[in-house]
C-alpha cells in the first residue's frame, strides 16, 4: 500500500530486489505524479485525495508513506506538521486515522521524511506520531540514513521509521552499506546551453568576484557528490552546480536528477515522453517528481532487510 505515493520509489525498489508483490492501493493527489507512476509500473490509478480515504479490507504486509516534508524542511517557513495544524506535513496523521480503522492493520508501517522532524521545534510531531503508531500495537525504529552510504553519490540525510506489528526486529546496524559510486557515471555529457547558469548575481558568487556581496544563500559546485535533489534547480540552494570551465556553470538536468535519485534511464525515458517542455526551457514536472522522491536504493536496503536476508 502506498500513501503519498509519488512515483513510486518503494514499488521500484521492490523489483529491483525481485520481491514478489501486488500493491493494493496508491493514493497521489498530484495528476501528473499518478500520470508518471502508471508509466512506469503500466498500472492504472487516478489521483486521489488522502484526506477521508479508507484503505480496502485487506491484507498488507507493507503500508509506505513518506507524508509532505515542506513544513518540517530547514529549507522552508518550518510551520511544522502538528495533528490538526491544516499543514501540508500534518497530513502525515492520516495515515494514522487510515490504520486504525482498518480491520486488519498492515504487518509493516515504513515512514520517510527530512531529518528537520527531530530538530527542537518540529520534534513534537515525530513523537506523536510513534506514540500513536505504538498505541495502534506498533513498535518503532528509526534512523538517519544518508544516500552516500547507498552507492549514490548524493549528499541526501532523510530519516526513515520501521514500524512492525508486535516486536521489532528489524535492525539498521545490518543495512548493507557500500561507497557511492563515481559521479561521473551519473552526469551527462554534452548537455545543452539550457542548463548553463545565467543569473549574474550567482555567476558572480561562483566566480568569486568581489561584487557579490548582495547573493544571499548557499550555492555548492558538484565534486564528488551532488548536494540534496530539491524540487527546484534553478534557485539557492539547490543540488549544485557543475563547473564547466572559463567561468561558466550549469544546473543538472533531469536526467541527472533521476539518476541521482536511483532510477533507471529507462524509466527517465518513460518520463520525458509524456512532459515535453517547451523549447529551451527546463521541466519544472520531472525536476519535483525527483526531488520529492526517495533515493530507491536506500529503501532497497531496508526491503532486503525486510524481506530477503
Ligand atoms: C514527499 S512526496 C512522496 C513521494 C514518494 N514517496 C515517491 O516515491 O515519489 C509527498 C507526496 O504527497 C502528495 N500529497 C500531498 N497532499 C496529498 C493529499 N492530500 N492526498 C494525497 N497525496 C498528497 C504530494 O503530491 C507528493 O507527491
């Protein structure tokens, strides 16, 4: 069962580790994130809105919801996702109303956010929420988890929670850690003019010129890893920017986005053939699809602890 489902970075991380599944349910407010996930996995769902959803009476063995992050993000006006608040990251208690009225409630509960859920003023939410999940007959565990330590050379800490039905055994000292790999296997080469940078104030912060002293923000070159995919790229911050010599910049593409987030160029093909972005511009769609998604190979990892080890 997927809430919040996105494009489906669990359902992807299952095939991938060849874990035989059916999904029961997705539910995705967003038209164009269900038009991109029944591209990818051939399915047929239409948009639908958590709020007021029932789950069918089934059996699940796993319910994945990485809720709306926006107003737990640093990156943000941190309003916070208190139950009953009307934030986008409240919503995150439907999924608790969602499971308490089912009849049989799912075996695995798995919870991904940004790690600003634990910081001083957010961190009230996150544990009203494992005190509701253990008063529904759940036992949690979480951690920080870091894409770098997932083979994906992208700096990306999100906080994942693994909730079992009755004891908890899962264990995230048994996560198979590996070296991200070279970044160079995830950029393109020969990327079009579109990408270079062209704000002046952000040319100059990169060039170090003396002038820049109104830049405000953060801006990173790309070296041996990118910095967080975000939503956006052509803002401060953003992922970073690649240098490309004598002074010039460009944002990643697309492309380099999925990949960073550990989906396939064909499933990034799937994508580009439904949003055909205007000539010479960038596409806003497939650049939020990958920045609201989780990186498939840390889940991958949770799932092989899971269910194949
Ligand atoms: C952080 S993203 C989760 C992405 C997903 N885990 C993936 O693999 O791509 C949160 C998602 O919640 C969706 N969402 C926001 N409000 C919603 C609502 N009221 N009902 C259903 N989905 C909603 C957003 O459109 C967004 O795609």
């Amino acid at each position: 069962m997927e809430l919040f489902g996105g494009i489906g970075a669990i359902r992807k991380a299952l095939i991938r580790q060849n874990i035989p599944h059916r999904v029961i349910d997705y539910v995705e407010i967003d038209k164009n994130c269900v038009k991109s996930y029944n591209a990818l996995y051939k399915a047929n769902f239409k948009s639908k809105d958590i709020v007021g959803y029932h789950a069918p009476n089934e059996n699940i063995d796993l319910l994945m919801h990485g809720s709306p992050c926006q107003d737990f993000s640093r990156v943000g006006q941190k309003k916070g996702g208190e139950k009953g608040s009307g934030t986008r990251s409240s919503l995150l208690f439907e999924t608790i109303r969602i499971i308490e009225k089912m009849n049989m409630r799912p075996k695995v509960v798995l919870w991904e956010n940004v790690k600003g859920v634990l910081d001083k003023n957010m961190r009230t939410s996150f544990f009203h929420y494992l005190r509701e999940m253990e008063r529904l007959g759940y036992e949690s565990k979480y951690e920080i988890l870091n894409a770098m330590d997932f083979g994906i050379p992208q700096k990306r800490e999100r906080i994942f929670v693994v909730s079992i039905l009755g004891k908890n055994n899962f264990d995230f000292n048994k996560l198979n850690k590996t070296k991200p790999k070279d970044i160079s296997e995830f950029l393109e080469k020969d990327v079009s003019s579109v990408y270079e940078v062209r704000q002046e104030s952000m040319l100059r912060f990169l060039r170090n010129d003396p002038k820049n002293k109104n830049f405000k923000g953060r801006l990173m070159i790309i070296d041996k890893f990118a910095y967080t995919i975000s939503t956006k790229q052509v803002r401060v911050p953003n992922s970073g920017v690649i240098d490309l010599g004598n002074g010039k910049y460009r944002y990643l593409t697309e492309r380099e986005c999925f990949r960073l987030m550990g989906f396939d160029d064909e499933d990034f093909d799937k994508l580009r053939a439904i949003y055909h972005p205007r000539k010479g511009k960038l596409s806003s769609i497939l650049y939020k699809q990958a920045g609201n998604s989780i990186v498939v190979n840390v889940l991958e990892g949770i799932s092989y602890e899971l269910y194949n080890r």
